[in-house]
C-alpha cells in the first residue's frame, strides 16, 4: 500500500510540476496503456475533454483533477491484476528515473521468449541455445540515451537488476557496447534486446555470451510501432489466461 501510494506522488509530481501537464498526462496514460475513452469513461467526462487536457487547449489541470486522473489510472490498472502498477513498483524499488521508461508492463503469466523474440522481429547475436525454455514475466523498454544522461553507473547497474526475469529492450543504442557493461552487475535480465543497432560489437556480442544472457536486435525501426506490439502481445497474454483450461 506504501509503495502504490508512493507511486500516485510520484505520478501527481510529475504533472504538476511540468511545464506542460497535459503532455505528462498522456505520457502516463499511455504508460498505463489506457485509451482515451476508457479514461474518459472513468472519469465521468467526455474524451474531447482528456483530448483538450493532452494537447493543451484545455487550462492546465488543478490538484482535485490531478488527483482524479492518477486514482483513475490506478483503478483501471488494478482490473487488469496491476500489471503497470507492479513494473513500476520494480523500478521505485531501486530508485530509477520514470522519465527514462518508455514502456514497461508484467505479464498475467510467464511468456515465452520465443514469443516476445517473434513480435519484436529479434534477430538472436548470443546465447540463442538459451531460449527454448526461457519464460519472461514482463518487460521494461528504456531509453539508452536519457539513462546515460541521468543515471549514475550504479544507477545503470540497477535498471538491468530491475529486469531480472524479464525482457529489458534498450532504444538508441548505436553499437551495444555501453549497454552490455552493465550485464557485469548481480542481477541480470533474462533477456536484452536492442533497438537503434546497425552493427553490434563484437564485444557487446562476447560480454553476452560471458554473462550468459541471451542478446538480441530488434529489426522494427520504429520504437512507437514496437511498443504497439508489445501492447497486443500484453493483451494476447490477458486472453489467454482467461480461457478455460
């Protein structure tokens, strides 16, 4: 309970004190993977509204709204088994900068890596002999140039830690080198995959397989479309926990 209240702080912060709320809420609605409507619906208000607070044609939100919009945030979160709410409580745990986050979500149960490698287009550099029985429990998107930018090198260490037994895709990356040095760190993910990578080094490529962590590239070039298949793998992974056995 401490921890999800403070994470509405955090959320409640990070609008009020920006300099455009409204793109802070519709960054944190889509961090929480909700349509307008279903927002809008949650609520009480129409979605031209919500439309109107993002864009900024609408005056900047009060305290009492911003409160209403992270209580609704959460509620529709926690009626899918909290899924965003868990990730990010991952992160808080090690004190990771939110605005580094892309996107990150848990799933309702273990998904195979052979599925998540499929729905990004991942072409496999190391330890492919790995995979075949590798399950995920979720997945954290960061961006490598704003972690580099607001991370210490412990706090890099730690965004890898927070993805233990997860899958961590790393954006803007150019060679992979940088990345791969935190795989030296205690926890590691149980997958890493990069975005943005023309050529990866060789040894991104060796520190991988000396790690023992399976190590990938992404061939979808936009992260906007990778995150939208990540959204439809995360709503497979929901139906399928629905259905009777």
């Amino acid at each position: 309970m401490r921890s999800i209240t403070r994470l509405k702080r955090l959320i409640a912060g990070d609008i009020s004190l920006s300099d455009n709320p409204g793109r802070v809420m519709r960054k944190w609605r889509e961090l929480f993977h909700i349509p307008q409507i279903l927002l809008a619906q949650s609520l009480g208000i129409s979605p031209s509204v919500v439309s109107d607070y993002e864009s900024g044609r609408r005056q900047s939100p009060g305290s009492r709204t911003i409160k209403r919009f992270v209580e609704a945030i959460i509620a529709l979160d926690s009626q899918n088994e909290s899924q965003v709410v868990n990730a990010f409580q991952r992160l808080m745990s090690v004190e990771i900068p939110t605005n580094i986050i892309k996107d990150i979500s848990e799933f309702p149960q273990p998904t195979s890596a052979k599925v998540f490698l499929e729905t990004l287009r991942v072409d496999i550099f190391a330890c492919k002999d790995l995979l075949p029985d590798r399950e995920l429990k979720g997945y954290i998107v960061a961006d490598n140039t704003r972690a580099l930018q607001a991370l210490s090198s412990d706090g890099y260490l730690k965004l890898f830690q927070a993805a233990t037994q997860r899958a961590l895709v790393i954006t803007n990356v150019s060679t992979g080198r940088s990345p791969l040095i935190a795989l030296q760190s205690e926890g590691k993910p149980s997958l890493l995959v990069l975005h943005g990578v023309e050529q990866v080094d060789y040894l991104a490529i060796e520190l991988a397989e000396k790690e023992r962590v399976p190590l990938g590239v992404t061939r979808i070039d936009s992260v906007d479309t990778m995150i939208r298949r990540l959204q439809s793998l995360r709503l497979q992974t929901e139906k399928q926990e629905g259905e009777p056995e």
